[in-house]
C-alpha cells in the first residue's frame, strides 16, 4: 500500500521503481510539471464552477415556480460549498488514494502530503500537473455531481431535509462511486512496471518484475479495472445523480398539487442564461477531463460544441413533430441532454460520432421526459432522471461504440503496451453496461436509504400550508422578486 | 353618475385611451385581470407538463362619468376596442352613488 502511495507521489518513487526494478531503466523520465497544462487546468477548474453557480442554479431556477427561486439557488449554493469543504478534508483521499477496489484510505485527508510542487499525473508518461489543481478540478465535480440532485424534489423538500442529505450522500455515494471509476496508478506508474518487465532478463527478476506490474495494474478502482470508461463522468456524475434524483422523487413524494395546478416555470429567461452557462462551463468539465491542454482535450472540446448542437436539434425537431410546437425550454433541454450524453464519450469519440450521439440522445430523453414521465406520474420536477440518468446511460453505452477507431474514434490506450489497444465491440459494452449497472445498483439502493435516513431525522417534507406559501418564505424568510 | 367598466384586449388601450379624450372624458383607471369568457384559453407545454390555460390577460378600465355621458362613453369604448374576434370583452354599467375629490373636498359632479 505505501509502496503505492509513493508512485502516485511522482518523481522519487519512479526513480526508486526503476533502479529497483531495474537499473538501466534509471532514464526513464521524471514527470515534469508543464506550466501550460497548470494554467488550462486551472481555467478548466473555475469553468466547471461557472457550470454550477451560476449555471445549474439559474437553469433550475428559472424552471420552478417564483415562491421557491431563492431556495432552489441557496440549495444549490450550499451544496457547492459543503461538497468543497468535505472534499478536502476528507473526500479527495477516500476517492484518489488506493485502499480497496470500492474506496480509497485517508493516507492524503487534510490534503496531507501535497505540496505546491507535487507532481500529480495526467494521461501521457512523463507529464504533470500540480497534485493540488487535480484536487481543485475534481472537487468542482463532486459540487455538481449533488447539486443536479436537487432538481428532482425541488419545490417541496425542506432545507434542513437538504442539508443533511448533501454530506451523506456526497459521502456514502459519490466518493466510492468516483473511486470505482476514475481510480488508477497513473500513466508513470504503469509505464515504469511495463519497461521494468521489459527490461528484466533473467526469470526470477522477469518474475519479480511482473508480480510489481499486477501490483501497479491492481491498484485501481473496480470499474476501471473491469474495464468501463467515462472520460469526463457519464456514470459518476451523471448517472448517479440521476439515478439518485429519481428515488428522491418517489421517496418524497408528489408536489401539492401536482397534476392540478399550473406549476408553470416562472422565468425561462433565466433558465435560457443557466443552460449557456452550463454549456460554457462543460468545456472546462469535458476539455479539461484531459488534463493537459493537448490535441486529445481538443477532441473533447469539438465534441462538446458537436453533440450539444445536434441534440438541442434533435430535441427541437421531434417536439415540433409530437406536440406541435418548437419550444425555447425544448431546445435548451435538448442541449443539455447532448451535453450530458457527450460527456463520458467526449475524449473518446470522433466529432462525427458525437453528432449521431446527439442525435440520437435528443429523441430519447425526450421520450422519458415526456411520454414515460407521464406514464409512471412520478414527480421528477426538474426531469434530472429523463435528463441526466438517461442521457448518462445513453452516453455510457455509445461511448463503448464510439470508442472504436474503425467510428473515428481514438480507442483505449494500453500503457502496458505502449499502444491503443485493439478494440473489441462485446468487450467494451459490456464493460460499459457493467458500469452503468454497478452505478445504478449502489447508487439507486444507497440513496433511497439516505432519503429515508434524512426523513426520520429532520423530516423531508414542509408543513402542507408552508409548502403552499412558498420556501422561499418558510424556510429562508426572504423572497426572490420585491418590485 | 355612473361608473362605466369595460374589460378589453390590452393591445386596445391606446386607442381606447384616445377615443374618450376625445370625448371629454378625462382619468380613468386601468387593472391588468385575467380572465374568460366565450374566448377559450391555449396549452402551454414545458417538456413533459401540459397546462390548460383558461385565463386570459385583459385590461379592466374605469370610468366614472355623469349619467348624461354614459351613451357617449359606450360607443366611444365599443368602436376603439372592438376587433370583430371573439375575446373582444364587455362593458358594465353601474350607478354610482357618492364622489369626492380628495385634494379639494369637492363632491359628485365636480368631483369628476
């Protein structure tokens, strides 16, 4: 474990593996920090900032109704804040330290052990950014990652109710899930175990070189190791958010008056300025997924104009055909959805691959947001299920196709191999629907006890009358609009 | 006196407000309301929410006039606003019992 630890450390670590390992390995380069990759990914961090507040929080404002504005923003803030404080306390060692294939140790709680100049890895051997903007650039998307989860049970669960959900949740659901999926060695560490292995002649070092390259390959979360890719968190932030969005509907329960009263958005205006702000702001969650500003996080940064352009049109036009009109909320629904959709493929597929996943994404969610919605009568009040879950699910599953050189996609690079490895359709979307299925069994299950847990503790739900006055006047005591 | 209430397309004030200018009619009182009468609402669609919007916006307009005025005040309302289409509105007609200035104290007649 503390041999682990020490690779992921950078530069001594490397050094000691290949002189151990093997001495003539002794030139393999020491990662070195690049001050340009450094600046992109600190713009990239404080985009993925703009995504939430103010993006999300106008986006969903907008959608409910004038009496709860203020309690979907403050919700929405305080999520963002709460998620960053346990993140450094805590969140980033259990997610980005290896431990167990479901969650990581507190080897690096308080942040303990980085320093300005600690090198972190990136994709490419031999390249780094600060330990301390990859901690920064992650913590932006646990903050997200909670905050779409309000959007479910909007207009009717307490603050109180929010406030403890949020540290759990973020707790006993994101940080394993994020561990699972984006937990690995590194790129150094892979590549100095394959060149020590290379390297060694004789079988009893050939062996003891092996035995540390199963133990580089073995340190990793479940669903990296099984395979699943997510470039920028189709699964981790998306599906889970959805997923755990959608058992916080059911659990809570029904708007009052749901089905009856007009629950008309009150300003689409704002929720037209939230979703461009979201679509700025993913260039930093998708370009930035990277971490270096090299041809690779260019590919993401097409993708994210690609998709999202394609949905948005997809959405429009099948909105148009089914119910008669194009809608403004139509099309910027549409946008989000490629926005989600793209994520987990942006750094994987070719922009032309994006297009059809746009495409093909609008015509979906728009079908769970509407027709199955409506079917079921669930009160999911901001669509986070037909939006993020779905179009996550779709994301995840087209990015095993897209990924294939053969679609104009880049392929999954072997570092053990030194090469983009060959790909195989059944192989990789069945790791894909693995990590889809894993995503929605733990964070389904897991989220529907924190829902329950938080209402026997403080109660989910408003009284009925303050309900209907508004939360933002019971639970915050201001209101949004006094002109 | 009279109190003269007219509910109208709110696209029509302007020409309203002109027409009893024209007649001598000077201040009148203007409400935005909602509303329906034989003119049916319209479907308002957000993704998956349909709603059944019964109400329509119109402006009420106030007059209050001396009875000799009323006929007057009618036709002069009814031919601005009126578009030929359904949603056109209505006028009422009330008696007004007592009217008072309230800078001067001036009372009924002169108060208008």
């Amino acid at each position: 474990m503390k041999f682990l630890n020490l690779i992921r450390a950078g530069l001594p670590a490397l050094l000691a593996v290949a002189f151990t390992a093997a001495p003539a390995l002794a030139q393999t380069a020491a990662p070195t920090i690049n001050k340009g990759d450094t600046t992109w990914m600190m713009t990239a961090t404080v985009l993925v900032l703009v995504m939430t507040v103010p993006g999300l929080s106008l986006f969903y404002g907008g959608l409910v109704r004038q009496k709860n504005m203020l309690s979907m923003l403050t919700q929405v803030f305080y999520t963002v804040c709460a998620v960053f404080v346990l993140w450094v306390l805590y969140g980033y060692s259990l997610v980005f330290t290896g431990g167990s294939d479901f969650i990581g140790g507190f080897s690096k709680a308080f942040l303990g052990g980085i320093a300005p100049d600690t090198a972190g890895g990136t994709f490419t051997v031999g390249v780094a950014i600060p330990e301390l903007v990859f901690v920064m650039f992650q913590m932006t998307f646990a903050g997200i990652t909670a905050a779409l989860i309000l959007g479910s049970v909007a207009e009717r669960t307490k603050f109180s109710a929010i406030a403890l959900f949020i540290p759990l949740w973020i707790t006993f659901i994101y940080f394993p899930i994020a561990h699972m999926v984006w937990y690995w060695a590194g790129p150094d560490a892979v590549d100095a175990a394959a060149k020590a292995l290379a390297a060694a002649t004789d079988p009893a070092a050939k062996a003891k070189a092996q035995e540390a390259l199963d133990a580089v390959m073995a340190d990793g979360g479940y669903l990296f190791k099984a395979g699943a890719i997510d470039f920028a968190g189709g699964t981790v932030v998306h599906i889970n958010s959805g997923i755990a969005g959608l058992v916080g509907c059911l659990i809570v329960g029904k708007r009052l008056g749901y089905g009856r009263d007009v629950m008309a958005p009150h300003s689409l205006t704002m929720t037209m300025i939230g979703a461009c702000l979201l679509w700025f702001g993913w260039f930093g969650f998708n370009a930035g997924s990277n971490l270096e500003a090299t041809g690779s996080a260019v590919v993401a940064f097409v993708n994210t104009f690609v998709a999202t352009a394609a949905c948005a049109l997809s959405w429009m036009f099948v909105e148009w055909i089914v119910k008669g009109k194009p809608s403004m909320l139509g099309i910027v629904s549409g946008a989000v959805a490629g926005l989600v959709a793209v994520t987990p493929a942006s750094g994987f597929a070719g922009p032309m691959g994006s297009l059809v996943l746009g495409l093909v994404a609008g015509v979906i969610c728009f079908f769970f947001c509407t027709t199955v919605k409506n079917t079921f009568k669930y009160d999911d009040a901001l669509d986070v299920f037909g939006v993020h879950c779905i179009g996550g699910i779709t994301g995840a599953i087209a990015t095993g196709i897209l990924v294939d050189p053969a679609l104009g996609g880049t392929g999954v690079f072997d570092y053990v191999a030194n090469k983009v490895g060959d790909y195989d359709f059944v192989t990789q979307v069945v790791a894909q629907l693995k990590g889809v299925g894993v995503t929605i069994l733990w964070s389904g299950i897991g989220s529907a006890i924190i829902w329950k847990f938080v209402d026997l503790v403080v109660g989910l739900r408003p009284a009925p009358d303050r309900e209907r006055e508004g939360l933002d006047i019971s639970d915050h005591g201001e209101r949004a609009y006094n002109a | 006196m009279k109190i003269v209430t007219a509910i109208i397309k709110p696209f029509k004030l302007e020409e309203v407000r002109d027409a009893l200018t024209g007649i001598g009619v000077h201040g009148l009182t203007v409400t935005e309301v909602r509303g329906y009468g034989r003119q049916k609402g319209h479907t308002e669609i957000y993704r998956g929410a349909e709603y059944a919007v019964n109400f329509l916006p119109k402006l009420k307009i106030e007059v209050a006039v001396d009875s000799s005025e009323v006929t007057k005040v009618i036709n002069a309302i009814t031919s601005a606003a009126k578009t030929g289409q359904i949603g056109d509105g209505k006028i009422f007609v009330v008696s007004l019992e007592h009217a008072v200035r309230i800078r001067t104290g001036e009372t009924d007649a002169d108060a208008l």
